[in-house]
C-alpha cells in the first residue's frame, strides 16, 4: 500500500512541477517582452533580465495554486486514462486513500506557497520594484510617471522610489491649510532614515503667502513624519504582493491616519485563504477525474482545467472590488469562490461512487 501511495504522490508532484515550469517559461517570456517598453535612463535589457529574474519567487507564488490544479488534474487524470486508478480500487484501494494520497504534494505547495509569501516574495519584490524606480531616474522631479502618493493629515507626499534600508528617491512634499489652499511645497532628491529621524537633502522648497511665491535651497532639511522604513516598503509593492503581517500592520496604520484600508483588507483575506484555495481547487480537481473527466482527452482535461482556473481566479478579482465599491466584507468577497469550489467537488465526489 505505501509503494501506491508513493507512485500516487510523485505522479502528481512530478504533473504538478511540469506545469509550474511550462507556465513559469511562458509568463517569463511574455513579461520580459513588456519589459521593454520601460526601458529608459539606466534601465536597460540586462537590468529587465534581473529584475525579472528577483521577480521569480512573487511568479511562483502567483500560480502555486494554478499549478497544483493542473498539475493534480494531469497527473490523475493520466493513471484514470490507463485505468490505473480503476485496477486500484479493485486490488481493495479504498477511494478515500487514493484522494488523500493525491492530496498529499497539494500540502507540500501550501507549505512552499506560505515560506514564498511570507518570507521570500515581498522581500525580494520590493528589492526589484526599487531598483527598477531608481534605475529609470527616480531623483529626478520629471524622471518617474508611476511613484508612490500617501496622505498624512494635510500633507499630501509622493516619493518616486522607496529602498528598503530606509532611504527615499525623488520626494515631493505639498502641505495644505485648513482652507484647503496649498501653502507650500518641498521636492527632495533623496530623503535618509537616522537615528530614528528622516533628513530631506537637496530640497527644493515654494511657499505661497499672499499672492507671492518664494523659493528657498536647503542642503539638508529635517522632516517630522509618522512613516518609518518599515511602513514605506509596504508600499513598494502592490497589496497582493505582500505578506500577511505586513498587510495587517499598514491596513491599521491606515486607519489609525483615519484612510480607507479595504483594498489593503481585502489582499489580506486572499493570501490568508489562499492555502485553503490552493486545497479545495486540488479536491476540485480529484472530483473531475473521478467524475465527468474520467475518460475524455488528455487535451480536454487540459482545457478544462484552464477555464475552472480561470473562472475561480475571475470570480476572486470581480469580488474583490466589487467590495470595495459597493462596501461588503472583502472576507465575503474570498470566501464565495472557495465554498462554491468546495460544494461542486464534494457533489461530484459523492455522484462518483
């Protein structure tokens, strides 16, 4: 019995590693095409190579439960064409055993997926976003056309970089009164974290005081904020590249500076859940090869995976703003896919025997 499980198990780690490096190849070759249309300043084609390349363990984070779909579907599905999965169960294999041991690499991704995610992934993200931002010219006030925008009471920053020692590229800073009318601006080349204070250098600095503009130079100016390194570097990257701590700590910064922390929520819920995603999308897959995809093509299953993939991932980016917009739970907005997922693969399991 533990020689089946065995054969089990690596037949579908071995699916499940072939679709991972087929998609991995294709996303790589399609991104570093869109790479060169960022080319600019000292960001050149080598530069697009490693960023894509720092880029890698956010890519295999992505589609960890993609390819654990396809991979569990391949696998099984090609031992239920051969009838393997049927001479099992005549030598007195249970079906129970036979999932569960199917089952079993799918742990393995959710343990791969959560050291990626949280340990590895948003690390490196941020290291290529800001290496990229600083490459293009980001000390520049014209050079960076994405950057980063916060709000801190009434002051409204944008920093086109943000490294994650703590030091800052291209900072402009435009304070407002209580009469919504800017009073002045400051625009920094770089801004570095010291002995607990941030310093401004080479600042450029216009006030607004009666009808007149005035424009000062400073080498080095302090700045007073309630941002810290450790805060900056979540915005870096998008939401749902970050780790779960970090979600939760800057979504309640976030609403202690009384700002709309949903979107940063709602990335939450999604990484959080996505193990159990990445299981329940594994039963689904076990339910088709032991139900309707039992004895179709090989090219069938395949395309069949692809669209339940795509439409559980769709159904998860439609939810997901739709929260936002019309103000529900983003949890509600993570959990409705999962429990549809869950219910079509418990039925067909059950129609199966």
């Amino acid at each position: 019995m533990r020689r089946l499980d065995r054969y089990i198990v690596s037949s579908v780690a071995a699916a499940m590693l072939l679709v991972m490096a087929i998609v991995l190849s294709l996303d790589f070759l399609f991104a570093f095409i869109a790479e060169m249309d960022d080319l600019k300043n000292n960001y050149q084609s080598i530069d697009a190579l490693l960023f894509l390349l720092t880029t890698l363990p956010r890519r295999i984070y992505d589609y960890l439960p993609l390819g654990a779909f396809m991979g569990c579907l391949v696998g099984l599905g090609t031992m239920a064409k051969n009838s393997e999965l049927v001479v099992m169960q005549a030598a007195g294999v249970s079906r129970g055993r036979i999932v569960f041991a199917a089952m079993k690499p799918a742990f393995l991704v959710v343990l791969v997926g959560l050291l990626l995610g949280e340990l590895v992934a948003p690390y490196t993200e941020k290291i290529a976003q800001s290496q990229k931002a600083v490459s293009q010219g980001a000390e520049s006030s014209v050079a960076s056309h994405k950057g980063l925008w916060h709000r801190e009471g009434r002051v409204f920053m944008h920093f086109n970089a943000v490294e994650p020692n703590g030091v800052l590229h291209g900072v402009m800073l435009q304070f407002y009164g209580e009469d919504k009318k800017l009073r002045r601006s400051q625009f920094a080349s770089r801004a570095l974290f010291q002995r607990g204070r941030w310093q401004l250098e080479n600042v450029l600095e216009t006030r607004f005081d009666g009808g007149r503009t005035y424009v000062d130079k400073h080498t080095v100016l302090p700045w007073k904020t309630e941002l810290t390194p450790s805060l900056l570097s979540v915005l870096i990257v998008k939401p749902d590249n970050l780790s779960i701590t970090g979600l939760f700590s800057y979504a309640d910064y976030l609403e202690q500076q009384e700002l709309s922390s949903s979107e940063y929520m709602m990335s939450f819920w999604k990484k959080l859940l996505q193990p159990i995603s990445t299981l329940v999308l594994v039963l689904v897959a076990i339910s088709f090869v032991f139900g309707p995809l039992r004895s179709v093509t090989m090219g069938f299953r395949v395309f069949s995976g692809v669209v339940v993939g795509l439409l559980f991932k769709y159904a998860q980016d439609l939810l997901g703003p739709s929260s936002l917009v019309f103000g529900f739970n983003p949890l509600y907005a993570t959990l409705v896919p999962i429990i549809i997922c869950l219910v079509i693969g418990g039925i067909l399991l059950r129609r199966s025997r």
